[in-house]
C-alpha cells in the first residue's frame, strides 16, 4: 500500500508542477505583438522621403544586427513608395531602439505512464533563458521637430539566431508593424 501511495502522490505533484509552468512558457512561445499610434491631423501623403538619424543617449545593437534591422524597415518603407535620403530635407526623420531583455523559460515533462489507472513517474523542471526582443520605431516631421508616427514590436530581436533567421523574423516583424502605414487619412 505504502508504494501504491507514493505512485499517487507523484502523479500529483507532477501535475501541480506542470500546469502552473507550461501556463508559464505558453506566452513566451507566442507570436510577435505589434501597436502603432500616430499623431491626430497629420497628412501622410505629404511624406515622400525618409532618412536614419540616431537617438541621442539611446544604445544600439552591433553594427550586423544594425543594419539587418534598418534593412528590414528600408524593405518595408520602399515598398509603401518612400524614398531613403541622407539628406537633410527629408520628409521623416526614422529612429529606432531595441531592447533585447533576458527571460526565465521552464520547460517541463513527466517520466511517468499509467499503470493500472494510477499515475506513476516523476516531473523535471529545467529552466533556460531566452532573448525577448523589443523594438520601437519612431518617425519624426524634421519641419516641425514632432513625433507623427510610433510602432512597437515584441519579440522581435534576438540576436541569439543564425543570420538568417534573424534577417527572416525582423522582416515579418516590420512588414506587420508597418503593415497599415502610412495611415489613412480620417
């Protein structure tokens, strides 16, 4: 009876432990999230040309992954008909900044089967740490030194990928922040 009472008890406490944990791991595995919000009144149809200006204080990822990321919007913006300039007249003004922030994953699973309807095993739970990446995009009017335009995507940096993969998610990442800018005039 002894053993019988052991098997029970850690069928139980495996699942106790693995619920509350895979509820834990379910948002990190989700997809990227995206919000835009832009200036009331602003005329985008105005804003042809767009050049990089960098944020004062700001930090910015290493040169690879810097350009992979302006690539991705350039991509994006000259598809929406914007022309990039290094010119000081440019219609918008385009920053950005990343954040890579570090997060605890936990991954769990039961050894454990079924043996004449009682639970039998045990649960392992093993943590590991995975990159979630933020990035803001903001657009400025030089002429009038406002913000018009600002779109946030979430997991969406992480440098921990190979190349590829990096280049892949950042442009699926920009192609559904900018997806719906400009912004329809209302």
């Amino acid at each position: 009876m002894p053993h019988l009472f052991r098997q029970v008890r850690a069928c139980l406490f495996a699942a106790i432990i693995a619920i509350p944990i895979s509820a834990a791991v379910m948002p990190a595995v989700s997809a990227q999230d995206v919000r835009t919000n832009s200036m009331p009144g602003t005329d985008f149809s105005k804003f042809k040309t767009y050049r990089w200006v960098n944020i004062e204080g700001a930090k910015y990822p290493n040169q690879i992954l810097d350009a992979q990321i302006r690539q991705a919007i350039d991509t994006q913006m000259a598809a929406k008909g914007f022309t990039k300039t290094d010119s000081e007249n440019a219609d918008l003004d385009l920053a950005y900044q990343a954040s890579v922030n570090q997060q605890t994953q936990w991954s769990a699973y039961s050894t454990g089967g079924y043996r004449w309807g009682w639970g039998g095993g045990m649960a392992v739970a093993t943590p590991s740490t995975i990159n979630t990446g933020t990035l803001i995009l903001d657009m400025y009017n030089p002429a009038v030194k406002q913000l018009v335009w600002q779109g946030t995507a979430t997991k969406t940096v992480n440098p921990g990928n190979n190349q590829e993969k990096i280049q892949k998610n950042l442009d699926n990442a920009m192609k559904k922040l900018l997806k719906d800018f400009p912004p329809k005039a209302k």
